[in-house]
C-alpha cells in the first residue's frame, strides 16, 4: 500500500536531532514558556518574514486568539461579521464564531479552490469588519482586489496560513502579508510537530502583546490577568522538535512540488480535473486534490490497487449539525468541490517509483 502520507518515515528522517531535542527539554527541567519556544519563535518570524511569532497549542486557538485579541483591542466587538470561503475546514469557522463573531461565507475560485475576491464586495456590510482568506492546500490566496478591498473597507485580513508554511507571494511569505496569521503544526502538516502545535504571526506589537497575554491565562506577569484569557501555549518539546524541522521545509517543499509537478505533467485521464496552478512559488502542496464526478467509485479503485487517499473534506461547514442555521443557505461551487474532491498521496519522501505508480493506475482508470 503507497500510503497517503507515510509520518513515521518522514520523522525518522530527523530521528536522531529529534531524541536530542526532547533529551535537552527532559534534562532542562523547564517545559513551558521557556528558551526552546523562544528559539522557535525567533526562527520561525525569521522564516515567514514577521517581526512577531507567538507559540500556542494548535492552529484553531491560533485563529482564536487573533479574533480575541482584537476584540479585546476594541477593532471588533461580538456580531461583527467575518467574511470567510465557504469550503474551508471548519476549524477557520470555530474560531470565528467562537468569539461571537458572523462567519459570512462566500464562494471560492472553482479552480484554485480559494476565496474569489470577485464576490467579496457584493457580501460586505457595515458590521464587516475583516477578511479571514484561507490558503487552502497550500496555495496562497492573496491577490491585490482583496487587498484593496481590505484598504478601502478598512477590513483587517487575517491569513489561516495552517496548510501554506512557506508559500510566497509578490516574495512575501504567507502568515506576512495580512495583519496576521495562524499557523497549524498538526503532525501530517509540511511542518508537523509531533502532536498539536500552533502559532500566530504578525506585525503588530499591539497584537502581539494582546496575544502572548491572552495564551497564557491573559496574563503577562503570574497571578495578575488583565484578560479573560485562555490556557494555550506550544510546549517547550514540541518547539525543540519544530527547531528541528524548520531546517529541511525548504528542501521539503521542492520535492513537494517535483511531484505535483511530474502529477500535472502526466496525469492524462480526461475524467480527472486536477487543479490550477497560479504561481510555482506561491504552492507549497501540503494536498495534491483531484476532482471528478464518481469520487468514491476512483477511490475504491484505487484502493483495490494499493493507493491510500482521503477526502478533504466531505462535508462543507455550512451543511454541518455544527452550524444548523446555515444548513439552509445554498453554495453551488463549494458543495460541487466538496462532493467531488479526492487528495491522492503527496510528501517530501515520496519515491519516483511510487509517483510513476499513482500516474499509470490513474491513467488506467475508465468510468
């Protein structure tokens, strides 16, 4: 079986930094709050092109904390709305409607897959108060219509930059371009902790401050809050080990994309769509995700031939029990590419011999 992502194989990669890392934290004695976080943070705003990176537990709270932050800083108050790309994971929506925000979905490109920036200014209202664009698989989502939308609304854009590490656009990296960004570490991620991990990145000391307080009970000094604040902070093992991989994302990414690449130039099959491609630089391909209309017919297919894929993501936020108020609300194009998606195996180990292997037995495919 070509497995879908093969996690145990990419880490042993870095197996031994990696008991080194977790060997320096066990014998610290400290495992919160402490040098290895801060050393991550340093690099990772060095990587991403920001003068602020804050470690906390996961992408979601990542994506709260901003929205949280801003409240408390007056920018938003509870029933704002926030315009969001109707296919999204949920996790973009949680933590939108978490802070008592509106998430106002919109349509996405049915080629790329993110936000049409086309369809944003038709969905504003005077309680609009940002943008959250989601570079979903991995490619970015900024484009200069949404950014002058943001200018002339006074909008704050807000980047999910969970699945887009290192994706660059104009030669700026994602989580640099908006006013900030959350970032997911989750394991199967181009940069994948060994369990949950997230980070905000941004611009703005202002925001920064808000937010380290906010991830630490809202307080900046022990025992005195100054905000209803919450309990989310990157353990100091899990930043040792992303200090770790950080190193090799840039090599991962070109062999990330040397098999998206040989997948566009030779997956022939005409039942298949594969997606578009709008700048090399600007697709870091944490999915490679195909569409075609007998999704689970080529999944069995390709199942019985040994190739492990998964459905990302099979049903859209606004059709979840979830959210019940908007499972009336009617999104053409997302409920199209939700039923129709298909992520075929993608990763920086990958062998050319498995990749030749996907590409023939899709070829082979008839419906």
């Amino acid at each position: 079986m070509i497995k879908f992502l093969d996690l145990q194989k990419i880490n042993a990669q870095y197996e031994q930094e990696l008991k080194e890392a977790a060997n320096r934290v066990i014998d610290s004695g400290w495992y919160l709050l402490g040098k290895e976080l801060e050393g991550f943070e340093h690099n990772y705003a060095a990587f991403c092109g920001t003068k602020y990176a804050l470690g906390v537990a996961n992408g979601l709270d990542a994506l709260r904390l901003i929205f949280k932050a801003y409240i408390e800083l007056g920018s938003m108050q509870k029933g704002d709305e926030v315009i969001i790309p109707a296919n999204t994971y949920i996790a973009s929506v949680l933590a939108i409607s978490d802070n008592g925000l509106i998430p106002v979905f919109i349509e996405p490109n049915i080629h790329t897959y993110n936000l049409d920036s086309s369809k944003i200014e038709a969905a504003l209202t005077e309680k609009t108060k940002a943008i959250l664009t989601v570079h979903l698989y991995g490619q970015n989502s900024v484009d200069e219509q949404m950014l002058a939308i943001c200018k002339k609304h006074n909008l704050k854009l807000v980047e999910d930059s969970a699945q887009s590490h290192g994706a660059t656009w104009n030669g700026k990296v994602m989580g640099s371009i908006g006013d900030a960004a959350g970032h997911s570490f989750y394991p199967g991620k181009n940069l994948g902790a060994l369990g949950d991990a997230g980070a905000v990145t941004t611009n703005d000391e202002t925001l920064a401050k808000t937010i380290e307080a906010l991830r630490n009970y809202g307080s900046h000094k022990k025992y005195e809050n100054i905000y209803q604040g919450l309990n989310s902070r990157l353990d100091e093992i899990q930043a040792a080990f992303l200090n770790v991989k950080l190193k090799y994302i840039q090599a991962d990414i070109l062999n990330r994309r040397k098999v998206a690449n040989y997948y566009l130039e030779n997956i022939k099959n005409s039942a298949i769509i594969l997606p578009e491609v709008l700048n090399e630089e600007g697709h870091v391909w944490h999915l490679f995700v195909i569409r075609i209309s007998n999704r689970e017919e080529l999944q069995n297919y390709l199942t019985d031939n040994g190739i492990q894929t998964l459905i990302h993501y099979p049903i859209p936020p606004h059709k979840q029990n979830a959210y019940k108020e908007y499972n009336d609300l009617s999104f053409p194009i997302t409920e199209n590419i939700h039923r129709n998606v298909l992520s075929i195996p993608i990763g920086p180990i990958m062998d050319q011999e498995e990749v030749i292997n996907i590409v023939k037995i899709l070829n082979e495919y008839s419906v």
